[in-house]
C-alpha cells in the first residue's frame, strides 16, 4: 500500500491539468496503481485523490457499515459514490481536474498537494498559507490523544 508524505505545490494548466508530483507518482508505481479516484472531501474544502485500490476499500468499508434496505442509509452512500472520477494519468504524468472540482475546492491557479497517508489531498495553495492548527493547539490536542502511554501505546 502506498504511503503518501509531503507537501507539494504543483501549477494547473489553463485546461485544468496538474503535473501530479513525481514522489506521489513513483509511490503509486511502486504499489501498481494505475487508476487514482478523485473526489470532495467529506469535512474540508479540498479535494481527495484515492489509490484505486484504497478507494474500494473505503467503498466496501463504507457499504459493510450500511443497511442496503435502510433509506437513510441508501442516501448516505449514494451521496459518498455519486460524485466521484476515475482517472488516468496522461503519458506526461499530469491529471485533468474537472472545473467544478476545481471550483469546489476554490482552486485556480496552484494546487498544494499533501500526502495524508493512503490518500493525497489537493488544496488551493492560498489556503493553505497559514497552519491548519496554530502550534500550541495542535501539540495540546497530540498530548490529551496520545499523552498516556502504555505498552500497548508506545511513545513516538
């Protein structure tokens, strides 16, 4: 499974494509993904790029924690799958965002790419020019999670 880390700016083109950063690029060939799914993130203004292999994992997650015959349900999964793309990369390594992806997620001109894992986030680079937590909030958040070590929870 790949491991996606970093932090990357990439350029969009004016037909909506991004050269996808090399390092991301090789972790996907290293893992044998072909075929990446891109979709909205549930929470953020930033669009989720998903291994397909990941993204049927999810599905299925998803899918096993429903009840197919529970309208609500129904509802929450169709609202997750239906606005979702399948893409290829093109021969120069590059993907073709649709506009009103773009638009979602208020990206025009630069995209900053964070590997958050098994998935890659797209952000617009202007909104990602200040820290997602101010420092003090996120080491206070990390202590009251993981501040009490145990064996079964080792230290970093």
């Amino acid at each position: 499974m790949p491991r996606f880390l970093g932090n990357i700016e990439a350029k969009i083109d004016n037909k909506g494509r991004i050269f996808f950063p090399a390092v991301f690029r090789r972790e996907l060939l290293a893992a044998a993904e072909e075929r990446i799914v891109l979709r909205k993130d549930v929470f953020q203004p930033c669009l989720v790029v998903y291994p397909e292999s990941v993204w049927n994992e999810q599905m299925d997650f998803l899918r096993s924690r429903l009840n197919r015959w529970n309208a609500q349900h129904q509802q929450i999964f169709r609202q997750f799958v239906s606005d979702v793309e399948r893409m290829d990369f093109d021969s120069n390594g590059r993907i073709l965002i649709p506009k009103r992806y773009l638009q979602i997620a208020s990206i025009s001109t630069s995209v900053r790419c964070i590997g958050m894992g098994d998935t890659i986030e797209l952000w617009s680079a202007t909104a990602t020019e200040k820290p997602f937590m101010e420092g003090t909030a996120f080491s206070a958040a990390l202590e009251e999670l993981l501040g009490t070590a145990t064996p079964e929870t080792p230290l970093i």
